[in-house]
C-alpha cells in the first residue's frame, strides 16, 4: 500500500498499487495525489531528444521578420530580451529571458540527463539532484503564453508593416506541444522508486503520528522517525526541506500581495510601452492596448489580452486577500471550496504574462528609427513585477492553514486517515 499525504488539506491516506491510467485523488479535497502513466519512460524520453533539437532550430534561425517600406528587421528569440537591456529594462530582459529560453531549455535537458541513464539501466542516485531541479521549474517554463503573446503582436503591426514567419516560430510551437505532452506523460515515481534513502528511515507513521510530506518526491516520512535517523526535517530521499506547514506562510504571501497591490496601478496607469511612426510618437498603456485590438474587430485576442493582463492579476489578488483574512479569522467556511480558489490562483497567474511578451516582441521587430520604433516604458516594469510578485505569493501561501480551523487534528499533527478516489 502507498502512502500519501495530501499537500492542500494534509490528509494521510494509503492506497493499493495503482494500473496504468489511474488517478489518486485526495478523499477530501479532490486534489490529485498522484498519475499512473504507461510507458512513462519510453514516451518521455522520446519526446524530450524531439523537444531538445526543436529548441536548437528555435534558437539558432530567424524567428520573424518585420518589413516596412523596404527595410527589413530579422529577430530571434533572444532579440528581444538583448532589445530590453539596451533600452534599460534589464529587470524585464531577465524574466523574459528566464521564462521564455533558459527555463524550457532547462527542463528538457534535465530530464535528458536524468532520463538516458535510467532507460541505459545505470541510474545513480546523485541523478536525484537534477531531476529536483526539474520539478522545481516546471511553474516557470511560459512559452505557450509567449505564443499568445506572438499573435497579440502580429495583430498589431498588420496595419504597420508585413510580418513574416521565420524557420524558428514554427519548431517554437511544435516545440510548446511536445514539451506540454513529455510533462504530461512522465511518471515522477519512475525517477524517485530508484533512489535509495539517505539513512534507514521508518516510513510507516503509527496512529496519531505526526506525519510530514515532501512536496518535490511525495515521500512521507513520521516527524519522529527523522528525529530518531538525525535527518533534522531534511527528506530521506530527494534531501528536500520537510516543515508541517511552510515557515512564516502568512507573512510572506501579506508582504508579496501589499507589494503587488502597490505596483498594480502603476502598472496600469503607466504606458507600457511608445510607438513612433513617421516621427509620431503614441504610448500605449494596458487598457489602450485592449481598445486597439477592438478597434480592430479583433475581439478575441482583446478579451484575451483584457482577462490575462487585467482581470487575472487583479483577480488574483482578491482571491489572495481573501484566503488570508479567512485563514487569520479561523474561518470554517466550505474549506473545500477556497482550497479551489487557491487552485485557480495557482493556475492562472503565468497567463498575465501576455502583455510582457507582446512588448518583447515589438520592441525586437521595430527598430527603425524615425520610420518606425518602439520603446518599452515604465508600465512594462511595473506590470512584470506585478505577474512574478503574484506569483511568489500564490508560492508562499500554504493551503494546509484553510483547513487548521475546520478540522483541528491536521492542526495538531493527528492525522485521519480514508480512503482514495480512483478513477
């Protein structure tokens, strides 16, 4: 029997060997614990040496081009993030940069080296390492937002110039489904069966034990067995930091949701960014962006653009604030439901990204001078910093604190214990 120790609402359940296609979800919140795959190994690693030469082409060719008036600009992925740096807004370039090359590139060749010598029969348990890493950047990988983030832009440049589509744009969007599928299709278990404990451990907590869980390999581990092996809340398999609940949750997620309070209206009171145009000059903020495209008659990328960089982050915050006065007044209210709030904020914060991309990108392509430029503004800062503080703060939160009040024992360390939906 596996043991499973709910992340969301701390709930220990134990459950039979899982058939390839199952599902272990949570018997109280629905969360998902845990995804049989078939065949995990071969699928995986098949797509991510397709993911790895996808990303060579994406990086190495032209991605797209901008002509106007025979003038012609070529980009790569990486011309915007070296465009934002010599216009100064190197906080932007980093986080373009991050989210968009360095962390894909990362997880594919992760999982690359992690991979290969599991399938040669010659996994190591020093692989663990790299394969902890991966977990850790899977939030941070965003290029199918950087995708919408490609329309949103095309569309406005249409009455501008002509755009064409480089070798690069289409290995780019192969590239997001192949990633999306290898991710969806790997089995974490696969990695973390072959590693050996640190120290002999006892696994099985006794009844009424204080049992913690590791978020990055699953293991679950009594309190006091780690005390009686001298492991001092360190995971015995992947060495990851085991805590009941995580260290000043509450302090942190106030302190990121004030900041993000703070730079949200100027992120939407500032322009984001300024066109010039045969020597006129127009700035545009958030909202001026969304009335273009409605202008336009492009009404879904508007309502995408309006909900992504808009509402979500607003939308988000609401919902942050919300989770923390009802954790701080001990409210027992439908704990399942605000464990699904928690979820959507989760879920739905990379998305603000779009407007981020779509000023990379159109500062990359329109560097023509006087003809045509386009200069990134203080909105665009404020407006990163929103999305990436949000984001932290959907981190810091620990969801286990929604259900201390309505069931007392998780608060204690007692555990009950049910049974698993299958399915």
């Amino acid at each position: 029997m596996a043991v499973y120790l709910c992340p969301e609402c701390d709930l220990l359940q134990n459950a039979p060997p899982l058939a390839a296609g199952s599902v272990v979800r949570c018997a109280r919140c629905s969360f998902t614990l845990h995804r049989a795959r078939a065949n995990s190994l071969d699928h995986t690693l098949a797509l991510t040496l397709a993911g790895l030469v996808l990303f060579v082409i994406a990086n190495s060719f032209p991605f797209l081009s901008f002509q106007m008036q025979g003038q012609i600009t070529e980009t790569t992925l990486s011309t915007g993030v070296f465009s934002l740096i010599e216009q100064g807004k190197w906080e932007v370039a980093l986080v373009v940069l991050f989210t968009s090359i360095l962390a894909p590139g990362l997880q594919l060749a992760l999982l690359v080296s992690v991979l290969l010598p599991l399938k040669a029969g010659r996994f190591s348990p020093w692989l663990a390492q790299p394969f902890r890493l991966f977990r850790h950047l899977l939030p941070w990988g965003m290029m199918d937002v950087f995708l919408i983030g490609i329309l949103v832009s095309v569309v406005k440049l249409t009455d501008m110039a002509t755009i064409v589509a480089g070798v690069s744009l289409f290995a780019f969007v192969v590239l997001i489904f192949v990633l999306a599928a290898a991710q969806s299709l790997l089995d974490p278990e696969l990695v973390w069966s072959r590693v050996p404990l640190k120290a002999p451990v006892r696994l099985t907590p006794k009844a009424g034990e204080l049992a913690l869980g590791c978020e990055t390999c699953e293991q679950v581990v009594p309190s006091r067995a780690l005390q009686e092996a001298g492991l001092t809340d360190a995971c015995p398999r992947c060495g990851s930091a085991l805590h009941h609940r995580k260290p000043r949750s509450l302090q942190r997620t106030w302190a990121l949701v004030i900041a993000a309070l703070m730079f949200y209206i100027p992120a939407n009171v500032f322009p984001i960014m300024t066109v010039t145009s045969l020597g006129s000059e127009q700035s545009d903020t958030i909202l001026s962006g969304v009335l273009f495209l409605l202008h336009h008659d492009m009404w879904p990328l508007a309502l995408v653009v309006f909900v992504a960089s808009i509402f979500v982050p607003l939308l988000k915050l609401l919902i942050l604030l919300f989770l923390l006065v009802s954790v701080q007044l001990r409210s027992r209210w439908r704990p399942v439901d605000r464990t699904r709030l928690y979820r959507i904020t989760e879920a739905i914060g990379r998305w603000s990204m779009v407007d981020v991309y779509v000023v990379t990108i159109l500062v990359a392509l329109v560097h023509l001078g006087n003809l045509a430029s386009i200069q990134a503004e203080a909105g665009a800062v404020f407006f990163c910093a929103v999305v990436i503080i949000t984001i932290f703060a959907a981190m810091s939160f620990d969801p286990r604190l929604i259900w201390d009040a309505s069931t007392p024992e998780c608060a204690s360390g007692m555990q009950p214990s049910g049974p698993l939906v299958r399915g």
